[in-house]
C-alpha cells in the first residue's frame, strides 16, 4: 500500500494515437503540462521495445517525481525500477504480483462492474480505475460504461483511491470531477492532442478547480 | 547456470496448432510419449489464462521431473514457480532476466545468426536454441534457416547446450541429432500430430538413437 500519490491526471500511453510522434518525447511534454503520473500500456510492440522505453522514462519521470506504472507486467517493472503495475481483470491475478512486487509499489486494477469493485476494495490494491466512463473508441473489449451517476455509486461503495478513464475530454470532465474521483484517466485526450503540454495543461487546470 | 538438463525433446507450445484440443491435455501426453522439456508460448492469449495453464502445468510436470519454462515473460515464470524463461532476441534482454531469475533458473535464447551465436556464447545464458534449422510455417519472422552445414558450424562455435528448432520431423531428425545437437525443439510436429504421445515417441527414440 502506497500513499500520497497524486493520481489527479494519469496519462495512459498508446504509440498508435501518437500520429508518428516519440512516444518518450510525447509523454515528457504532457508531463511537463501537467500529467502527474504515466502508465505505459504496449499491446503491439516486441516485449524488448518495451522494457527500453520503460527504462529510459523511469530514469526521466524520477527526476520529476512523477510516479511510472507498467501496464500488465511485472517484469518490466521489476527490471525497470518502475513505481508499479497495472492489471486489467484478465491479467496475472492481483496476489501474485503483489508478491512479486512487494508491498512498497503501487499496484492499481481496471474496473468493470460494481462485482469486481466490492472485490478490489477488499483487497490492498493500491487504487482502482473504473472503466470506461463514457463511450470510448480506445479499447475494443470494454463493458457498459459507468456513466457519471455510476461514478457516485462507486464512490459510496470505497474509500479507496478511484480514477477513471474512457472517453473523458475538457467539457465533460469537470462533471467528472464532481463526483468525487481522485483523478482520472486520458488515452487519446493527450497522446492525440497537436499539443500534448496544452492540453494536459487544460486538463490538469479543470481537475484542480473541480476536485471535492 | 543450470546442468544436468534434459534437452533432448523440447516441446514448445503453439494454441493456434492443438485443432482445438486442451494445450495442458496434449502436453502431458506428449510427455508421457517422451518430451523431456517444455516451453510455453502463449502470443495470443491474456496474461491471465498464460498465468493459469502455466500454473497448472508447472504442478503435473513438477511430478514428473519434467522442467517447465516460460516463453519471453519472467513474472510469470516467478509467479508459477517456473524452472526458466525463454527469451527471443527481441524480447527483455537477457542481463535483466537473469537478474530477476537468478542464478538457480534456466534461461534460453533464440540465435538467428552467427553473431548473435557469439555474444550468447560468452554470457551464462544456459542454452542456445538455432532457428529456424529448415524453413517453417510456425513463426513468421525468421530469418535465414541454418541449414544442416550451418548446425556443425554452430556446434563448432560453443560447448554450451545447443537445440535447434524450425521445420524438424522424423525424416530430417537423425540428420539433425548426428551435428551434435543436444536436443531439438518442436512445435507443429506435436502439437499438431493425431496422437502428441506417439509423435514424441517417435521423435525420442531417433534422438536418442543418433545422439552423438
């Protein structure tokens, strides 16, 4: 278990929305605009490629104390130095990589119902991502989207940290942001973005202005 | 480094090639034929049933002496108390997977080319696996076969275990064996075979008939 995390605006990674960009170079921009923790997800690329971006943006995020998660994992982190994991409800059960990793690493979990969250605050996972929010084009496989009045039905069932991720952009996020999440979770929203300083600028802005 | 390693008849595992059957169900068979080691492979499945049939097979073949080891990911070779990882050369390097292994564990790597041969030799990797020998339908991105010349050279090069896989069946096998082969690799020859068992009988005992 880990605390004092700032989980206010968690940058996931995807090379395919970068429109050709550095992935490493796009994730220190959004960094430097606001981003105050990165997950990198890889479902493509050559398990080597992987672990090369992961190291070389562990050595980056620590000068700035940004915290770096790896999605799926825990190798990579393991062998990176990375601050944790995160596993999606079809990954390595979540006791065996908090064995692997130890208790001083965060360790976070995508949502999908309600079921699996009364399971997950149970457990000393580190935070939960409730996923998705909203109709998102991002991930093929998603489950009927929590919407915000699911938000505040999950936020009376934790006192866990939530995030939350799918679909969210400058004009819904302060509706968002209402309803009590810790943080929340962009894709596209920074790694698409002719801007990725701008617009983790904008976000970040709204997030503090909007957090209970 | 590990010793004392049964290389002989090296099953690697391939999903998309069982015509539907149970993987852990045709492995133990294969063994039962003769398969002195195993590998599994999972490209297309989730992290979590790679986690769970790995799990599951480490238990049978813990009874039966046979090591089991883990293609690309050492978490789940931690986690499922695996006796190895094989890694490919594009996969985690090598010097990272020893180290979150240790020494007691079993890893193997892919050699396309002669120069990869050379580096490989000179780490405490424990096993070099050549590929492809013949050409084959299994993987895609092979490079140029060895050929049977190109085993002997190989053979020349090292003292370390060598194996070799790509495109072997019981007509080339013997050919193979008698370059000074510790073992070879196969994938479709059992995976796919009517009955796995017969099929790594068959294999064994011209392994074991032209062993130099």
């Amino acid at each position: 278990m880990t605390t004092n995390i700032d989980y206010s605006l968690y940058l996931v990674t995807d090379r395919g929305l970068t429109h050709g960009r550095d992935l490493i170079q796009l994730v220190m921009e959004a960094v430097q605009g606001g981003v105050t923790m990165v997950q990198i997800r890889e479902k493509s690329c050559t398990s080597g490629e992987f672990f090369s971006t992961a190291r070389e943006l562990k050595k980056k995020l620590t000068t700035l104390g940004v915290p770096l998660l790896i999605n799926d994992r825990a190798d990579i982190a393991l062998a990176t130095g990375a601050d944790g994991v995160h596993i999606g409800q079809k990954d390595v059960p979540y006791q065996a990589v908090r064995e692997l990793l130890g208790p001083g690493k965060i360790i976070g979990i995508s949502i999908n119902t309600y079921d699996q969250l009364k399971v997950a605050a149970m457990s000393d996972v580190d935070y939960l991502s409730l996923s998705p929010v909203f109709p998102t084009p991002t991930k093929t496989d998603t489950s009927e989207p929590f919407g915000i009045e699911g938000l505040k039905k999950a936020r009376s069932m934790t006192d866990k940290p939530l995030i939350t991720i799918g679909g969210i952009n400058r004009d819904n996020l302060s509706d968002v942001m209402a309803t009590g999440m810790n943080g929340v979770a962009v894709v596209s929203a920074v790694c698409s973005a002719e801007s990725p300083a701008e617009a983790a600028g904008d976000l970040i802005r709204i997030i503090r202005n909007n957090k209970l």
